[in-house]
C-alpha cells in the first residue's frame, strides 16, 4: 500500500467529516489491498465464478460509499467494515445463483462430467456463513474474528487493532474458532441436505 497508515488514517477522518476529496485520495490507498483479498477470496470458489476481484471491489466501494453512519477512526476499522461488507456481497451472490438455479435453467450433465459427488462453491461458501453465523450466535467475538481474517484478510495484528484486544488473545481465540468451524463444517457436509 503507497501510504502510511497514519496518512490513511487522516482520510478516513476526513472522509468522515465530509470531505470528498479525502474520499478520491483515498480509493487509490485501499484499492490494490481490497482487490488481493477480493481475489483470495474468489480462488476459494469455484473456477468458472462469474464475479471478478474488480467487480467486487467496484461494489463493495459503493457499499462502503453508501456507509453514512459510520465515523471512521482508522485503517483497521475500515477494512473490519470492508470485511464485513464482502462477506455479506460473496454470500448474496452465492444465494442469488443458487435461487437462480432452482427457478430453471437446467443445464443436462452426465456423470462423466465429474460432477457426482461434489459440492458446488457456492454451497460451502453458504454453509461456511450459515456456520458462521452460529459462531457468532455462540460467541460473537470469535464470530467477528473469522470474519476479519476470512473475508477482510486481516492479520493478527490488524484483528486484534480492530478487536481492541491482544494479539495473543487473538492468535488463541482464532485456534479455537478455526476447530469449531472446522468440527461445524465437517458435521455438516455429512449430514443429509435440508430440502
């Protein structure tokens, strides 16, 4: 990132206050960081996605954008509320496909096209907030925690910043909230589909 953090942190303040020209300098500052975790995020699904790193970027800028109520205090804030705001774009992309899929547009496949037995990208990415949302029902820390470094790319430093807690509490509490998705997604995916 071109840009300490601290010039980052200023227009952030800035853009808060009302300043659109703190709001134009500041899209080159995040845009490269938002794009490589848009980026990580879509290899995690399937090859053939129909979303790009930079259409997802260019949304979730309008969401972010459209973010009245927030009084950004600094980086780490931002990319928390960023995180959050591309979980919520990836997972209602997911669905919409999903519902797509089910109102037709049936595509005819065999079994030699090596689709028996797998499950669609989109199925654990939904399984995966489904589960996360039990996380966070559970223990909403360790929920914010997954969704910081799962979907915001954040690292430990940077969550623990966002959190207002220690890196160590951090380091600990991601273990733990890793097994339990884990154990979560695992219980799942041998379970029978809810129809």
């Amino acid at each position: 990132m071109d840009g300490s953090q601290d010039d980052l942190t200023g227009l952030l303040r800035a853009w808060s206050a009302g300043d659109r020209a703190a709001e134009e300098k500041l899209l080159p500052l995040v845009y490269e960081q938002l794009r490589r975790q848009a980026a990580r995020e879509l290899r995690r699904e399937r090859p053939d996605h129909s979303l790009r790193p930079t259409a997802v970027v260019h949304e979730l800028y309008l969401r972010l954008v459209g973010q009245r109520r927030v009084q950004w205090l600094n980086r780490a804030q931002f990319f928390a509320v960023a995180s959050q705001l591309m979980r919520r774009l990836l997972v209602d992309h997911a669905r919409e496909r999903k519902a797509a899929k089910r109102a037709g547009g049936w595509q005819r496949v065999t079994l030699d096209d090596g689709v028996a037995g797998v499950t669609p990208r989109d199925a654990d990415l939904l399984a995966l907030d489904a589960a996360l949302d039990e996380l966070a029902a559970v223990d909403p820390r360790r929920g914010r925690m997954v969704e910081l470094r799962y979907f915001g790319g954040l690292t430990l430093e940077e969550t623990a910043e966002a959190l207002g807690i220690s890196e160590a509490t951090v380091s600990r509490e991601w273990q733990l909230a890793r097994a339990w998705l884990h154990r979560r997604l695992s219980t799942a995916a041998t379970s029978p589909p809810a129809e």
